[in-house]
C-alpha cells in the first residue's frame, strides 16, 4: 500500500532531550516535506527536501533540523526541544513539487 | 509572508443541510487546494483548482478558484455524519518550491 510513515506516533519528552521524528514513503516520491499544526494556524511549513541532499527551509525552522540521505526518508530532529514546540508533526510526500502531497498521520509531541 | 483566512472556524448543521466555506488572501495563488482532516490523521486532498474561475466538483463537493486568484470557496451539498471533520484550504505558488500555505480551518460537525 502506497503510504507515508510516521514513527513515533505520540511522545511525551523534557526539554532538552534530542529527539527524532522519522518519516518514510514508499512511493519513490522526490519532494518531502514537514509540517506543523497548532490550533488557530492551520498547517506551518518547517522545511521540505526537492530530492536526495537538497533541503530547505519553511516557513517555521528555528529550532529543527532536518536530513535527506535516501529518496524514502526525510527524518525531523529536535536538538534541544523547548515547551512551544509542543504540537502536532505531519510529513508529506509528493512525486514532485507542484503534485499532490500525501500526507503522514501524525505524530503528537509534548515537550514538559 | 502570505497569509490565507478561512472562515468561518467552526460550523454545527444539522445532516442534509449543505455547507460553505471560504479562504481569502492578499496574495495571489497559482493553486488552490482543498483538505479534509479527519480526526487522528493526516489531511487528504479533495479537490485541487490551477485556473481562475476554475469551478471543479467532486461528488458533493463543489470548489471555485477566485477571478483575482486571491479567493477560493467549496460547498458541500446535503450534509451527511460523515463530512464530519476540519477542512483546509491551501495555496501554492508557483515559485516557492510547492509550499503549501494553509488557512486556519473550518470544524465541521453535523449532527444526525
């Protein structure tokens, strides 16, 4: 089944414990991106990947990180998690930019 | 950066009743895109808009891409439980990398 992964699907962690939210499609899709949902916000862009090694940033980065070593995975690291970025994480995936993105089902991260 | 407005934020109808939602912006759009969010997963496409005054239907849902290519609406005829959900509109530009730029949302309930 064509999908996009998400692991893990709820954390509860401290502040400043490093933390990594991994996100795997199996579409053979070039474009991949993360996304933030905050009530009152709608979805926010953090940073998106065109293809292998070529990432950029959203609209929202300070504070993330992310890599793009093979074309399936597009992992988001927090470093030093802080309490605002407590929120609700999507990854998405698309053939290229400009094509239907699909997206992951979430993982829902608190930071105490 | 752009911004888009969805109102309203929130709807109660009653089931068979049908529905309209709508997102404006100062900025002008190349795509416009409508999502449904179900709880506990990822937004999915429903209907996609790439020219102004674009009016696309897919079953029950109805969607216009603005004349000025700064608006967009969808409507929903004859609500049924499961259109229960938030709904997002989305803007693409054509020159940013497909980022998505999302409105805040409309909640949707229907009630039996």
């Amino acid at each position: 089944e064509a999908q996009v992964t998400q692991n893990p699907r709820y954390l509860i962690t401290v502040t400043g414990k490093k933390l990594t939210v991994t996100c795997s499609q199996n579409m053979n899709h070039e474009y991949m991106s993360w996304y933030r949902q905050d009530p009152g916000l709608g979805l926010r862009q953090i940073y998106y990947s065109m293809n292998v090694e070529v990432t950029d940033k959203g609209d929202v980065p300070e504070g993330y990180k992310v890599s793009r070593k093979e074309k399936r995975n597009f992992p988001l690291i927090l470093e030093s998690p802080s309490p605002n970025q407590t929120s609700l994480y999507f990854c998405a995936s698309s053939l290229g930019s400009y094509n239907e993105q699909f997206f992951g089902p979430g993982t829902r991260l608190t930071v105490l | 950066g752009q911004q888009l407005n969805q109102s309203p934020q929130s709807m109660f109808i009653q089931e068979g009743e049908d529905v309209s939602m709508n997102c404006t912006s100062s900025s002008i759009f190349n795509t416009w895109l409508w999502y449904k969010q179900d709880p506990g997963e990822g937004p999915v496409l429903l209907i996609a808009l790439y020219k102004a005054g674009e009016l696309t239907s897919n079953g029950r849902l109805t969607a216009q891409f603005g004349i000025t290519r700064k608006d967009s609406f969808l409507n929903i005829s004859a609500s049924i439980p499961s259109d229960v959900g938030i709904y997002f509109c989305a803007g693409q530009l054509r020159n940013q990398g497909g980022k998505l730029i999302f409105g805040q949302g409309t909640e949707l309930s229907v009630k039996p």
